[in-house]
C-alpha cells in the first residue's frame, strides 16, 4: 500500500509557518486513525495534527523544526503491524506514563529541568507526577543520567571545577528560543506602545452591589444554566452600554480614515500555558448573562486546550483584560491593535472609604482604562470609565440600559 503523507494544514491566509513544538508519537511507533500526532504552534494560534490512518510512523521533521503550510513532516506506512498487536505485546509495566495526564506545570518542569516524567515516582491520585514529585526529581543531587533528558552544550554548560557544591547541582542559566506565538506578542505590544498615542486614564469601583447580587442569586443562577455568575459578565454588559453612549470608543484608525463600528464584540483576554490569547464574544449586546458566562468559559477552554482558531481571535472591537485574578492592584494595559481602548481589571480588596460622611469598608476595584489620543479624548475616556462604574454599581442600568 502506498505511504499516506502527514502534511502540515493550511490554517489562513495569515499564516504560512509554525514550529512542530511537540511530537506524541515517536519515529517508528504504530497509531491509530485520528490520534493526535504534534503540535504545531504559530505567531497566532496552536494547533494538532492528527493521523488520517492507521499504521507505522516515519518522521520527517524534529522537535522544535520551523515548517511550512503543506509541508511533509512524517509518513505512515498503513501496511504496518495493527497496533492492537502491538500494544498487547508491551508489558504494562513498561509502558510510559501518557502524556495526556501530565499537567502543563509538569510539562514545563520537564522542558526545563531535563527531568523525564515518566522516570518519576508519582505521588499524585493514580500515581500522577506532580510539580512537587518533578521538583524533587530535579533537587537530587545524585539524579542518574537516565533521569534526565540529554543536554544541549548551549543550554545546560558544564559547571566549572571552581564552583562549589551548590553551584554543581544548580543550573545557573538555561536559554531557549521564543515561541512563535511569544514573538507575535511581543511584536504586537511593542508596535501598540510605537504606533498609538497611548493613555491611560483611572477610577474606582464600589462592588458591593455586585457582589450582594451574586451572593443572592448564585444558587439560582447555577441551576438554571449550570454555570455560575461571574465578574466578568457584568463588566461585558456595562462595557456595551459604555461603548453605546461613547461610540467613539468603539472606532479605530486605518492611516487617514477613521472605521466606526456598530457592532459589539468583545475581546476577553485569557492567560494560557503559552501565551496571552484574545478569544472574542460575538455580538454581546445581544446575549444574556448567562449566555455571556457560558462563551468566555468554552473561549477560555478551548484557549488553553490549543483547540482555539483564527475566527475566535479575530474581529473584536474592544478587549476586557482582568489582571485582578493573579492579585494586581493596578496596571496600565496595552491597546489591543487595531481596536481603540482595553479596559483592565484589578483585584476586589476591602478598603475604607468615604460614604455619606463616614468611613465604611467596601470591596474596592480599581479600573484602568488605556486608550488611543489620536481617536478618544480625555473627556471622552473618562466619561466612558464613569458609565462602566455607574453600571456595576448599580446593576439596574444593566436592565434599563441607562
């Protein structure tokens, strides 16, 4: 039977290459139709590629290779030994721990420390490798060289005879070249900062109201849609109401020609294992809550399980990015190109403040609210900051779109 070649897909016009960042299978093995064979991560976007039949793996291209759009990087021979035969004839015990059970932060310590996984004792719920069990691993002084994956001259020296007993067990560099997607993002922040007159513009919001109302509701909220209420669906409406009433907000710049739009997608951004991503909500003036609940937490899924694509990130018109989740009290975001404004989102922390002549103690956020000055004015800015703290506290105007 003739060979079935593994090419690389297109994935848009956008993109013409990608590095194989990971391979599941090894050169030789024999694999299933549709099992998941590398990962091919891009400037944008990180995808599988998937075997189209089953049979014998020969691989064209390693580990860390920059590929082209239909490239050829392996070949499967369909005439090979059925895999079921194969497997049955390795002993269970000598089967390596699948990569699908190990967690992101064991992967990364295995990338970083040289550690193998499957050369670990797990102490995890059926014998999974945790970040502790790899953290150990890397500790011990005497980890044999089975251990431990082979080092590169470049990114794990030799220590020198001079340095001490700590310093002989401890790398004291590692260098490894920028992913794809990191170098899209640092492109992009940069030319943001270079190409925008950029500002940014403050206020505070009283969450009490907020917060009441989720504590009133959530049980009822839950089991009518099976997904809890959250922050970020009340800061999405009050961002569209916002948008509405300061509609130069929601426009942006093409050289000389200024693009009004009168649509309502919303970017949220996610923090993934390999990158900031901006998966857009569709058309958010027109989706409930729960609606609104539902499509950040299958963008956020689906970000971070490499399952997002091209149309997911493309498209929003502004970009809602909540810092407050890692502890930030305040930070200046960086304008999303092309849209105009991103609002950030701090930590909720209780703080005294002034109301009705006395000091209380209300969950305070701070909101920061980046723009660009070519477009937005400064009145114009903090107007549109003031209709978002107006919306969440009193979440009323969400209703009366007021």
């Amino acid at each position: 039977m003739p060979l079935i070649e593994v090419k690389i897909p297109p994935m848009g016009e956008s993109i013409s290459s990608g590095v194989i960042a990971k391979w599941h299978v090894g050169d030789g093995e024999l694999v299933k139709k549709d099992q998941p064979l590398f990962e091919l991560e891009t400037d944008k976007i990180t995808i599988e590629g998937a075997a189209e039949a089953a049979g014998r793996i020969a691989l064209k291209a390693a580990r860390g290779a920059e590929v082209k759009i239909g490239e050829i990087v392996a070949t499967i021979d369909p005439s090979g030994e059925p895999v079921g035969a194969a497997q049955a004839a390795v002993p269970q015990e000598t089967k390596a721990q699948p990569a699908a059970v190990q967690s992101p932060a064991v992967r990364r310590l295995a990338e970083e420390t040289g550690v193998k996984p499957e050369s670990v004792a797990g102490t995890g719920k059926a014998g999974r490798v945790t970040k502790g069990d790899m953290l150990a691993a890397a500790a011990r002084p005497a980890a044999s060289a089975a251990e431990r994956a082979p080092p590169s001259p470049v990114e794990r020296p030799a220590p020198s005879k001079t340095e001490g007993p700590i310093a002989s067990n401890v790398e004291r560099q590692t260098r490894r070249k920028l992913s794809p997607l990191r170098q899209r993002i640092a492109q992009r922040l940069v030319a943001a900062q270079q190409e925008a007159a950029m500002l940014t513009t403050f206020n505070e919001v009283d969450m009490s109201a907020v917060v009441a109302l989720r504590a009133r509701y959530q049980d009822d909220f839950v089991k009518k849609n099976g997904i809890k209420l959250g922050f970020m669906s009340f800061f999405t409406k009050a961002v569209v109401n916002a948008l509405i009433e300061v509609p130069c907000v929601n426009a942006q710049i093409d050289g000389d020609t200024v693009i009004e739009n009168h649509f309502y997608d919303i970017g949220v951004a996610v923090s993934t294992e390999k990158g900031l991503m901006v998966p857009v909500i569709r058309n958010c003036d027109r989706l409930g809550m729960a609606q609104i609940e539902i499509a950040i937490g299958e963008a956020a899924k689906h970000a971070r399980e490499n399952k997002i694509t091209l149309d997911d990130l493309e498209g929003g018109v502004f970009t809602i990015t909540n810092g407050g989740i890692f502890g930030s009290m305040l930070s200046t975001p960086i304008i999303n190109p092309p849209q105009s404004a991103i609002l950030g989102l701090h930590a909720i922390i209780d703080r005294p403040v002034a109301v009705g002549g006395q000091v209380v103690i209300r969950p305070m956020m701070y909101l920061a609210l980046s723009y660009d000055h070519r477009l937005v004015d400064g009145r114009d800015a903090v107007t549109f900051l003031v209709k978002v703290k107006q919306a969440i506290e009193d979440p009323t105007r969400l209703l009366l779109n007021i």
